[in-house]
C-alpha cells in the first residue's frame, strides 16, 4: 500500500510498481471510465512520487494461446524491464512435482 494505493506487485524499496496497462478492461462495463480515470490517476501520482510505473499489454498477453507463450512473454517483459528481482525464487518442492518453469509473474 502507498498513500490510498493498493500495489499488488511492487517492489516498495525500489519504489517500482507493476500492473496491466488497460486493467480497467477487467471490470464490468458500467465500471470501467471511472476505474480508467482512477488508474490514470494512480499512476500520475506515483510517478509525481518517484515511482516507476510498468505497465504490462494487457491485450498482447491475452491474445497469446497458451501457459507456455503468457509465461515466456512475461519472462520477456521483465527483462525488458529489468525486473527479473520482483520473480520468486524457484519452489524445489513444484519442479518435483513435474513443475517445468522455475518461476511466474
């Protein structure tokens, strides 16, 4: 949390946040131009802060098939980004249990 703000995926020493770009396209129809308004809102206030704001393609990772192609987009992203720092650590215990990728966004 950052002032009114909840941060589901934030690095909060680094002052980096991570979320989709248009995630106001999750909500219901009749919800979205205000949560648009309050995301834009969000996001110009954490930078005002010294926040540095990434936004993930909401549309491109939807658009992709399957758990392989999202994993290796979001892989991507966080290279792009310089973000590898925000992934867990791999969980000995789910690559025992067949698990095939160390970690998830």
């Amino acid at each position: 949390v950052f002032g009114p703000y909840l941060l589901e995926l934030a690095d909060p020493l680094g002052r980096t946040v991570v979320e989709w770009d248009t995630n106001w396209l999750l909500y219901p129809p009749w919800r979205r131009a205000k949560h648009e308004a309050f995301v834009r809102r969000k996001h110009f206030h954490l930078r005002a802060e010294g926040w540095k704001v990434h936004c993930v393609p909401l549309g491109e990772f939807q658009a992709l098939a399957g758990k392989e192609e999202k994993l290796t987009f979001l892989e991507r992203f966080c290279r792009q980004h310089r973000l590898d720092h925000l992934r867990l650590a791999a969980n000995p215990a789910s690559e025992r249990d067949g698990g095939t990728r160390s970690a998830e966004m």
